[in-house]
C-alpha cells in the first residue's frame, strides 16, 4: 500500500440541467402514488376538507418541517418555529393590506412577501444565535421564553402589532384571475408549496450542508476537527428554517385574513412540537402526517366527545391522549410504526433473518 | 468548485513551536511549560506514562482546550486563540485516542465530509455529486486507506481496526501539513499494527506527525525523533536508539519510576 496524491484530473462537470434538480426516476413509487391522490383530491372531497383539513395540515406539517430540519437533522429542538410563522403573518399584515388601514401600508404583496419571510429568518436567527452554544432542554427554554416574549410583546404593543386585537380583513392576492383564498386554489396552493419544502428538505440531507449539519448534529468535536465550524452551521441551519416558517405563515395569515398574538401564543408553540413529534422526527414526511392527524383529531374529536356525552371542550385531551400512546409505542412516531410494523410487512424475508 | 488548502510552507523553520505551554484544570497542573518545536515533515513521537499529558498537550494544539499560558505557533502563525476550525483549515489534522466518527454514515460520507471541511462549497445546498473534485478525493481517500471493499458499509458496521484506518483517512484529507495522532495502534493485532507503519512511513514526506504511543515497536519505528513526558512536562528528547537505550527512560516503562 502506498501513499501519493492523486494525478486523477476532475472530471469536467456536466452542465446542470432540469434532471439534476428533478429526477423523475429517483422518486418511490409511493410517493407517485400519494402525489397523485393529492392532486385529485378536490375531485372527491368537500370545501371543508380542502380548506379546513388539508389545507391546514399543509401550513402547519410546514412550521413543523422546520422544526425537523433543525431537530432531526441538526439536533436543536428550536420552540421559535410558530413565532417565526407569526412574525411573519405580522409582516403581511403590517406592509400588506388589512382592515386596520391605520398600521397596515397596504404595498404590494410580493414585497409584503419577501419582507415576511426576512422578518421569519431574523427570528429564526437572532433565536439561534443565542440558543446555539446550548444543548437539550436549555435549548427549549431558551427558545420557549423567545416565543413568550414574543407572544407578550405583541399583545401589548398598539403601534405596530395592534395589541390584543391584532390584524383582520388581511388581503389574499389574486393572480392570474385567480382568487387564491377560494378553498380548491388555497388547495392547491398549499399542497404546491408544502410539496417544494418536502423536496427541499429531502434534498437538503444529501447536499455538502445537509451532511455536515448531521454531521454536527451526531459529533461536533469532530467536525470542528475536520475544519466545520459548528455554530456556523446551526445558524444557517436556523436561517433556512426561518425560510421555511416564513413562508407557512404568509400562508396562514392569507388562510384566515387575520393575525392576532394569540396565532403565536404558547399553546400553539406547543402544538407545533407535537405535531413533529407525533409524525415523526427524523424524517421530512413525519411533520405533515402528524399535522393531518393534528388537525383531523382537532376537528372531529369535539364531536366524537359530544357523541359519547363527554363535553367537546375537552379535544385536546384526545390530542394529548393519542401523543402519549404513540409515543410511548413508538419514539420516532407515526413513521416509526410505519417502518416497524407496518413496511416490513411486503419487504421479502432477508436470508440472514431466516437462517437465524 | 472546491479548490484544495493552499500550502504556506514554504521557507518556514519550525511547523509547529509550543512555547511555555501550560494548562491546569483547578489546581491539577496537565502540562507545565511544554516547549516544543516541530520542523515540516518531521516524524515525532511523544511517550510517557497515562497522565503524562500528552492528550492534553494535543487538546491545546488543535484547540479543544485553551491553554492556561504559553503560545502556539503553527508555520509561523500564532494560533493559540484560533478556533479549532480555524487551525484545521491552515492544514493542521488530528486522530483521537477514541474514535470519533459518524457511526450513522457511510465510510465514504466520512471521508466526504472529512475533504469538505477543508474545502469551499462547505455550506453548498447542491446536491453531492460524484464528478466533484471533492468526491474524486475522497474516492482517492479510500484507496489510500486501503478502505475500499467497505465504501458503501456504515461505520457502525465496521471492525475495530477499520474504524481506527478510518480515523487515520479522515486525518489525510485536504492537504495535511501537520497530523497529531493519538494511539493510533491502540487495539489493533498484529497485523493491523504492521498494516498501520505501512500506512505511517508511506506518507508523503513533506507531512509532518506527532505520534502518540504507547507501543514503543509502532513509535520507534514510524519517527526520526522522540519526545518523553513525565508528569506534564518534557524530560527528554533525543533520536529513537537514543531513547530506546536510555535508562531513566527504560526505567520508567519498566514500572521502577522516574527519580
């Protein structure tokens, strides 16, 4: 064995083309599959559905997608992503048009666009910034009392935030003749946007930033001895998180028509995590499976709960129920059942297990 | 595209100059005025007993620790204050005693990530490609470690020995001009130890080493010289055979003491 190094030339890279991006045939058939459903949905389900379930789970499995990078793959388990999702709203709200034409500066909303989602990263990464150099359950308080301050801050604060009230009548754009408010373009809308940060986030883990940043996650002692600087990326990891909550909460506030400090309050900071959790972690499809069930057990368990005599008031006790008994079977969540009892089932025997 | 480190070696005298390092945890004194100088391309060996401080002595180099007093100084740049990143992308590498590698990854992920570190495009959101200059490297990594048949196996999935060979790759990535390696043949047997000095001798000279071990063969046989700890401080220094037949020396790993 010897040692030299190398004479090999790189090859000449080939040009980046459409394929490089998107490859068709590098997509499971089962995402095919669950793709084209999706796509046919408003064919086969009410407005309710489309609006009220899917499209709510679209915009909260985001918030929470951007929970999963930095925790699944960074290992920081950030409580800013709501507050992020709200500071953003608040953008749309403040540079955008709304009813309170005091505050609101009624610009065009692509401006009122890119500044919310600069308004998400600086939260995301002033957050980080202090939260970076902690670890564990210092990281989450840290966090958490960012999103209180947050919180409090805007409900006192009548100049720009418009206190207890905060925003309504907030505009949906309409573009190329279309009202994207309407219940099958909102549809659409959010399934598109939720789909690019799903292929985003998937293609994330094999890019030079995405292995480093599991890199810092699994040893930073190492990868600071290979030359990363670990805080660096935490932070950059922060950023494009606070990209990715940005963007959901342009898309929540344009749901509802309204912001209000209550949209980033502890209770759906909270929410956030146990969506995450409950879907699952460490992989990018978890956030949205837990947000569909989040968002099915949180519309139809006040009248389950009524039906059985119980009041409905009480649905989060359901929500909170079913997070305990999938986390107590599975750790990694809905995906982790998946993938321990449920894909196994059509995977062919491996000889090795068969053998003994 | 990732361009390599660029070498600053050139017409420097010493690679690395310690100058009364010191550290203390509390009023445990780990090193004591350590003075050391390390020319380019020179093979040293440090030895001494467990809690010599020669870990220690490693931890200050690269940075891990902050030292108590005392500079560093890597080809001509004082780094004592430089962040460990910072000093492994002037070219400085390191092994550790226990391997530190992501268990989770790929062996070639590894040593992907190991060429990046020292590269550009460290926070690129491309996606790998295997044209990359930084992929051809690693490529190249690991035929040089001899790692081939395991490129594509989990590092959790590989032997003891494997992994140690994997730590040393790790350390070749970019364009080394110092590596520290720390007990590189702790654990191995015999012919991975044999395997090991072939490794050590064929790297290219202009690379310098500092070897922490304990087997005295793999030590005397991969430096052209050796330096002996002994409490946090320097107590010798000399040439292998110097080494290797001086009595306080000898007296010392054979468990008399050292008067």
């Amino acid at each position: 064995m010897t040692y030299a190094i190398s004479t090999k030339r790189p090859a000449q890279e080939p040009p980046r083309t459409l394929a490089h991006w998107f490859d068709p045939t590098r997509i499971p058939a089962h995402i095919w599959v669950i793709a084209i459903i999706l796509l046919l949905v408003p064919t086969f389900t009410s407005e309710f559905t489309q609006y009220q379930i899917f499209g709510w789970a679209f915009i909260l499995g985001m918030i929470s997608l951007s929970l999963m990078i930095l925790a699944g793959y960074g290992g920081m388990v950030s409580l800013v992503q709501m507050t992020a999702a709200a500071a953003a709203g608040y953008a749309i709200a403040i540079f955008g048009t709304s009813a309170v034409t005091e505050i609101s500066f009624a610009w065009p909303w692509p401006i009122a666009v890119i500044i919310a989602i600069l308004a998400s990263v600086l939260v995301c990464v002033i957050s980080g910034a202090l939260a970076i150099r902690t670890e564990g359950i210092y990281t989450i308080m840290i966090t958490l009392a960012i999103g209180s301050a947050f919180f409090y801050f805007t409900r006192q604060n009548y100049t720009v935030f418009n206190g207890f009230t905060g925003f309504n009548g907030v505009q949906t754009p309409v573009l190329f003749g279309v009202n994207w408010k309407e219940p099958t373009p909102f549809y659409y809308l959010t399934l598109s946007v939720a789909g690019l940060s799903y292929w985003f986030t998937v293609h994330l883990a094999r890019t030079p930033f995405g292995l480093a940043l599991q890199g810092v996650r699994d040893n930073p002692r190492r990868m600071a001895a290979m030359g990363f600087s670990v805080n660096a990326h935490r932070l950059a990891a922060y950023a494009i998180a606070g990209v990715l909550s940005g963007i959901a909460g342009i898309l929540l506030v344009w749901s509802t028509g309204q912001i209000s400090p209550n949209t980033g309050s502890v209770g759906p900071i909270i929410d956030i995590l146990v969506i995450t959790v409950i879907g699952g972690i460490n992989r990018p499809i978890g956030p949205f499976v837990g947000a569909l069930l989040y968002v099915l057990l949180r519309t139809y368990s006040l009248d389950f709960l009524n039906a059985i005599g119980l009041d409905g008031e009480r649905f989060k006790l359901v929500i909170g129920l079913t997070f305990l008994v999938i986390v107590y079977f599975s750790p990694n969540g809905i995906c982790g059942i998946w993938d321990k009892h449920i894909k196994r089932l059509w995977q062919p025997i491996k000889l090795e297990e068969h053998n003994g | 595209m990732a361009e390599p480190t660029p070498t600053r070696d050139v017409g420097t005298e010493f690679a690395l100059e310690l100058a009364g390092l010191s550290k203390s945890f509390g009023a445990l004194v780990a090193l004591n005025n350590i003075s050391l100088k390390v020319r380019p391309g020179e093979r040293r060996a440090v030895l001494g007993s467990n809690g010599a401080g020669k870990t220690t002595l490693f931890n200050c180099i690269t940075g891990d620790f902050p030292p108590s007093s005392g500079s560093v100084k890597f080809f001509g740049e004082d780094i004592t204050f430089f962040k460990p990143h910072e000093r492994i992308r002037r070219g400085l590498r390191r092994t550790y005693q226990i391997s530190l590698l992501f268990n989770g990854l790929t062996v070639l992920d590894n040593i992907y990530l190991a060429c990046r570190g020292v590269s550009n495009g460290r926070f690129s959101l491309l996606r790998v490609n295997s044209s990359d200059p930084v992929s051809i490297a690693a490529d190249d990594l690991i035929e040089i470690a001899n790692l081939q048949d395991v490129r594509s196996s989990l590092v959790s999935d590989l032997s003891y020995g494997q992994q140690r060979q994997l730590e040393i790759a790790l350390a070749l990535a970019g364009a080394p001009r110092l590596i520290l390696f720390d007990e590189p043949a702790a654990g191995l047997s015999p012919k991975e130890r044999s395997d090991l000095i072939q490794i050590l001798t064929h790297i290219p000279q202009h690379i310098g080493y500092i070897i922490i071990e304990h087997d005295m063969d793999v030590a005397l046989s991969v430096s052209n010289r050796v330096t002996m700890m002994h409490n946090g401080s320097i107590f010798k220094e000399g040439r292998p055979s110097q080494i290797e037949n001086d009595p306080e020396v000898q007296a010392l790993y054979l468990g008399s003491g050292h008067e």
